[in-house]
C-alpha cells in the first residue's frame, strides 16, 4: 500500500502531534518496508535535515498557513499527486473522494469543556466534524477520547473510532543510566534548585497550573521547591501573578523551554512530578516521568487512569486540600517514592512506541482493506 502521512508537526506544532508525528515516522520507516510511505511537510521546514531516510519512502514539502487551510485547500492536490492508496491527517481530513482516509483526532475537550477554550479557538476546531464526512475511520489516543468522539458525533457506526495509546520514547526509561554527576552538571547548568516537584506542559487553564501553585504553597518551602517547564498557551493562566501574590518568588522556578534531549535529565532531577489537569485526552508527560523513575502525582481522571494504573497517587483537581494532601503523601516518605518510582515505571514499560505503531498500522491496513 503507498500510504500518505501529514507530517506537517514533525519540526514543529502542538505539542503531543508533535512527539506522535516523530515516534510514528520513525517506526514507519525502520519496520514497515512492505508499504511505500509519503510524508507531507511543512514548506518552511525544507532547511532542516530530515533524519529518516529509506528507498520506500518520498518526501514532499507544502503547506499553506494552518493546517486546517493547508488540509483544505493544498493537500487534496498533492495527495492526488503523488498517487496515495490512503492518507492519514491529524484533526482536519482533506476534501478529497477516491482515497482512503484516517484521520487521528487526539481529543475533543473544545467540546467536553468548551470554557478552556477560547472563540476563535472553537470555531477553527469547528471544521474537524464536517470534514470527516471525508473520513473512513478514525484513530484516538484513550478510551476516554474515543467515548468523547462517539458522544459528540464524530464517531460512529460508518466511521468507527480506533483507540492507538501513545508510547514512551526510550531515551526517558531507567534503563539509560545517568550518574549523579551527570545529573547535578545538568541542574546546574539550568539553575534548577536541589530537591523540588515538577510540571512539565503548557501554561493555560486547562492545565490548574493555579491549583498546582497554591497547593504547593502549602508545602514545607524551606524542603521543597516548584519547577514549572512551559509556556503560555491557548487560553492563559496568571501565572507570574500568583507567584507574586503568595510570596513565591524565590521558591517557584520557570523554566520557559527545555530541549527535548534534556527532559528525561529534568524528570530525573525532581523528587516528584505534578499534573493536575482539570481534563487530558491521555496525558503523556506523567507517563515520561513514570518512565523516568520518577514519582507521579495526577488528577483523578478517567484518561489518566487509563495511563497511570496503580503507580501513581491520584488527587481531586478542584481541591487545594486534596492536592497538597497527595504531594504531601508522596514527598513525606521516601519509602513510599521508592515504591512509586519502582511501580511507575513497570507501568510506563508496557506503553511503547513500537507496540503503539504496530497497532496504528493494523487500523491502517484495515481502513485500506476495507471496500
């Protein structure tokens, strides 16, 4: 089968498209040489070197603006061009009869919580649903985003949505060993403080980085310190200004961006890592920081649950009490961190990237088959 891949977040873009695009390629290209691949880039992106090169796969460079307009407007051309039996596209499939079509949707929380979201937000998400009509299948990354589908109408019974977990990059597992030196070069290279609890993600309200303030604040700050790696993104949070208004400043470090090769360091640094997202269509940083031998704290919800299992201790992320109660319980024992860091990463060890594509391609191969 010669199957077109929109790669477009492969160098850049939304965060988890981006680490799904890269893992995808790269298993595509080193185990699956009875297909023909085409991989659809950004135009902007023709400079940088692209690192997975086979006889079995072309490349071509095109977009036009966003995806949405790119998917709309440039790609029905190109796939047309190239001669593809199937093309997958992230979020917006292509206006396009004659060619099979998969289309991943990572969730729909602009729809399950539409308050995390702004306007203008909503409507460019707003395309996703009648460009499906275009779509023979879909694939999602939890059973939680796959029930959201089905409950909003973008799943069903003719175009049926397939759950593909994401995987754990291998540079994060405990398996790679890194010393004790290693890892104090590391924090001092980046001013990180010596014992602290981590979030790593984006900065908007989805995300309760306020939560996560506060319910540090009323931790032991003399012991323990807060490392927030992120940006600001999609609909905000004052973060600076709470920081401010508790009298944090010295306690609370950001960290606005940290290579992609230095986060296992960072996961490895902390005592524990904290996610207490109101709503995550899978959640992949707790699940890099269970690989990572790191302890978790997370919100308790049906997602994450899904990812996390036993290994982690779940809070209620509408609750400061019950948030600063779980890093309490984790940071007051190291007994207990000991045995999270230990389960955690058994639990980690059973999502792969390799299983991860070996199942996305059964979906693949499927759609194709199918008359």
């Amino acid at each position: 089968m010669r199957i077109g891949i929109d790669a477009k977040w492969f160098f850049s873009g939304h965060p988890s498209g981006r680490v799904f695009t890269r893992n995808l390629l790269k298993y595509l290209v080193s185990d699956f040489q009875n297909h023909s691949f085409v991989f659809f880039l950004k135009s902007e992106d023709r400079s940088y070197p692209f690192p997975y090169v086979s006889q079995n796969v072309q490349l071509c460079y095109g977009s036009m603006g966003s995806n949405l307009v790119s998917n709309f407007l440039l790609m029905p051309h190109l796939v047309k061009k190239y001669n593809v039996d199937l093309f997958v596209s992230q979020n917006f499939s292509i206006p396009l009869r004659g060619t099979k079509q998969l289309c991943v949707i990572f969730d729909v929380i602009f729809d399950t919580n539409p308050e995390f979201f702004t306007l203008r937000e909503r409507a460019y998400f707003g395309f996703i649903r009648p460009l499906l009509f275009f779509a023979n299948a879909i694939i999602t990354i939890s059973d939680q985003s796959k029930k959201d589908l089905e409950r909003f109408g973008y799943a069903n019974g003719k175009r049926k949505a397939n759950v593909v977990y994401l995987g754990v990059d291998e540079r994060f597992y405990m398996t790679h060993e890194v010393s004790w030196e290693g890892l104090r070069e590391f924090g001092s290279r980046w001013g990180l403080p010596r014992d602290f609890v981590l979030y790593v993600g984006r900065f908007n309200s989805r995300k309760n980085i306020e939560g996560l303030i506060r319910a540090y604040s009323r931790l032991d700050r003399s012991r323990w310190k807060l490392v927030l790696c992120g940006r600001a993104d999609g609909r905000g949070t004052e973060v600076q200004r709470l920081i401010a208004e508790l009298g944090l400043e010295q306690y609370v470090k950001i960290v606005d961006h940290i290579p992609d090769d230095d986060l296992p360091l960072l996961y490895r640094s902390a005592a524990a890592f904290a996610y207490f997202s109101f709503k995550e269509g899978f959640g992949l940083p707790p699940l890099e920081a269970m690989a990572s031998g790191t302890p978790v704290v997370v919100s308790d919800s049906p997602s994450l649950r899904e990812v996390c299992g036993t290994a982690v201790e779940y809070v209620d992320p509408t609750s400061v009490d019950d948030m600063h109660r779980g890093l309490e319980t984790v940071l007051s024992s190291e007994t207990r961190r000991e045995q999270m860091s230990s389960e955690g990463y058994v639990q980690a060890a059973k999502l792969t990237w390799k299983n991860s594509i070996e199942q996305f391609m059964r979906v693949v191969e499927r759609t194709g088959d199918h008359q």
